[in-house]
C-alpha cells in the first residue's frame, strides 16, 4: 500500500516520524550523510571537463566500485567487480 490516507487516527500515529517507510527502514532516525574523502592534488587530474582519479586514489578508497575507472588498480585482481562472472 503506497498511497497516503490521512484520517485522524493516522495524524497522531506518524507525528513522530522521519518518513512513512520508517518500518521497512527498522530504525527511528535516518543515516547519517557518507562525508566526502579528503583529495590531494595527487588523487586526480582533470581531462577536459571531466575529473579522473588517479591509481592512488583509488587505492586509498580500499575497494572496486565497478565503474570501469580509467586508473582502477584493481583490475584483474579478485576485487575487481567488472571481472566477467
């Protein structure tokens, strides 16, 4: 059931909610924001209007995100998410 019926029973029950998918989230209070990783100027470079990170940047990160980076370190290693299944 996806649509919102408001009545008075229902103003008392969500009044205290985040959002009304709070059950399925199972928890009172959203996620906190992922803060962004700190970038040296050895991390990336610009190519045209695009930003390409670098090997050791993505090294830094830890693990293959499967976006085909241009740099990706983990190519061909059993961490590389783009590896044929």
């Amino acid at each position: 059931m996806w649509a919102h019926q408001s009545g008075p029973q229902d103003d008392e029950s969500h009044e205290d909610k985040v959002c009304d998918n709070q059950e399925m989230h199972g928890n009172d209070t959203p996620a906190p924001p992922t803060p962004a990783p700190h970038l040296d100027p050895e991390d990336y470079y610009f190519d045209g209007p695009n930003m390409v990170f670098t090997a050791a940047f993505l090294l830094k990160r830890g693990t293959c995100c499967g976006s085909g980076c241009r740099h990706c370190p983990y190519r061909g290693t059993p961490q590389d998410k783009n590896a044929p299944a």
